[in-house]
C-alpha cells in the first residue's frame, strides 16, 4: 500500500517551485500519478514550458504566482494579456495536477478551469510530505522513485 501523502514539493529548472496540498491520496497508474490538489494550499510558482493558447492567441513563457489556492499574479513574455483574459474565464484555482515520467505525449501538468498548464518534468524533483512530516522524493531528475 502506498503511504498517503499531504503536499508535494515541485521544483523544476525552468523556474516552478511551488508546494501543492493534498485533498486526497495520490492516484497511480502505470505511467503517472493524479492529484486532487487542496483549494487553498498551493502556494508559489508555476512556468509553463509549453506555450498556452486562448481566444486564437499563443501565450509564450506563462508563469503564475499562487498563495493560499489563488493565483495572484501572472505574466507572459507574449500574450499577457491574453494570459490574463484566460485567467478571467477559467477557475482562479488549480482543479487537477496529473505527474508523468519523461512523457512527450502526456507531459506533467496542472488543470486550471478548461486549460491544461504543462510544466514538463524533466529535471524536475517532487518531494512529498506525509502526515508525520516525513518527506520523501518521488520524482528526481523526471523520473519517479517511489517504490511500491
């Protein structure tokens, strides 16, 4: 049985670090891991490494700033505007975040409202806590290392 983690620390070289809090247990398949993530405990950064789109307009370099569940802030290097606009018609909150190893077709990613934001794994590391505080790696360098 799997331990039940309460957060994760995400950390990528792109510029994400940001620690999501758990509504429920991590949910595993063979190929990635889905959460549920607490409405209001996702705090820090999160930068896209694929380009959005909305409203016929590419977003390029997204990076949200969360605290307490919220996006705060947000800027693009192309687009903010749109970046904002997408922001306005979708959730202000984080609805799913789905974790994949070195996964071209299915890369890890946060759910926001109706839009998918990618942040990639590679050279990323996920640290997960469990109810005790005990934290434990389970993705180092894009792959996964937690056993079974």
């Amino acid at each position: 049985m799997r331990p039940k983690f309460l957060s994760l620390h995400i950390v990528s070289e792109l510029g994400t670090n940001v620690v999501v809090g758990l509504e429920d247990s991590l949910s595993w398949t063979s190929w990635a891991m889905e959460a549920t993530p607490d409405q209001f405990c996702v705090t820090g950064k999160i930068v896209a490494s694929q380009p959005l789109h909305f409203d016929g307009k590419t977003i390029e370099g997204a990076t949200l700033i969360l605290a307490d569940g919220q996006i705060v802030e947000c800027y693009a290097q192309t687009n903010e505007d749109a970046l904002r606009d997408l922001l306005e018609a979708n959730l202000q909150s984080l609805a799913k975040l789905t974790l994949t190893e070195h996964d071209d077709q299915n890369p890890s990613s946060f759910t926001l409202g109706n839009t998918t934001v990618v942040f990639g794994t590679q050279n990323t590391t996920i640290t997960a806590t469990d109810a005790v505080g005990y934290e434990r790696h389970i993705m180092q360098y894009g792959e996964f290392c937690l056993a079974s």
